[in-house]
C-alpha cells in the first residue's frame, strides 16, 4: 500500500473559512491538484456559493478566487497509506497540525468540513482550537458520495456563506 501525502494548505492572513477535506484522491494526486477528479463537485459547489464560475478557470486562479473570498482550503490528513481513492480504504494516517493553522490565521470564523470522514478526523485534530470557531459539517463533494443529490449538497454548502460576507 502506497504512502499519500496531503497538499500544502491554501490560506492567507484575511481566511474567514477554513474547508477541510480528508485526503487527496488518486486523480488529485497524479495531478497536483485539489479536487482533480472531473466527477468531484467541490469546485461547482464552492464556485455556486462565491458566485465564481470555478470549475471554468484554471487551476491557479480557482485557488486565487478562493483566497480573494476569503475561503481557505486544505486535508485532515497529512499522510496515510490507501490504495484508491476511498476514505473507507485510508490506514496508519498522521493528522495535519489543524491547531497550528487556525491559531495562524487571525480572521478566521469557521472550519467547513467536506465529508464524514474529515469531520470525524479534523474534530479530534483541532482540539480545544475549536471552542471559538463555527464548525460545519458539509456532504461530500466525492463522486463516491452520489446518493444525495447536487441541489441537497449545494443547500448544506451554502451556509457558509454567512461567514463569508462580511
């Protein structure tokens, strides 16, 4: 079983919401690219709550239209072994240091988190960090969480709006 490694987080010092994923997927991975798989909705769904057609640009300016929205981005997990893609599938895992990045980021109101499985991971990682934030836990934008629909997932997304307009 392979070694996964998470990407470098995608913040700045204006960051109000933090969205935490578990780990990249394979396809995420092969490209050096958050939420690479062309069936993972996390760029329609965040792109339908800033008001940025996201999944039409490139990949750098998706990443710069997120920190101009003040919307930070990054995994629970540092490395994990996993074959595929599955969070189910994700063994010996070391958590990312979710303390040191909120306590590093002064405007920040609320931890978002895409999926169960972050969810349950990133609560634990965040430890007393988390008494001052808003925490939300969002349905995953991943293919392999297909059962609700787009609308439902866009409906749960759109609460962080709240803490994004200022």
């Amino acid at each position: 079983m392979m070694l996964k490694r998470s990407f470098a987080p995608v913040v700045d010092e204006h960051t109000r919401v933090l969205v935490l994923g578990s780990l990249p997927g394979e396809a995420s991975l092969a490209q050096g690219q958050y939420y690479a798989h062309r069936q993972n909705r996390f760029w329609h769904l965040i792109g339908d709550v800033i008001g940025e057609p996201l999944p039409g640009m490139e990949y750098e300016a998706r990443l710069q239209a997120l920190v101009d929205h003040r919307v930070g981005l990054w995994d629970v997990i540092a490395k994990a072994k996993r074959e595929g893609s599955l969070d189910s599938r994700i063994r010996d895992h070391a958590t990312n240091d979710l303390a040191a990045l909120v306590a590093a980021l002064p405007n920040l109101a609320a931890v978002a988190f895409n999926g169960g499985t972050a969810a349950r991971i990133g609560m634990q990682a965040l430890g007393e960090s988390r008494v001052s934030l808003d925490l939300v836990k969002l349905p995953s934008s991943s293919p392999a969480y297909a059962a609700v629909p787009y609308v439902e997932k866009l409906r749960a997304w759109e609460a962080l709006r709240k803490w994004l307009v200022v």
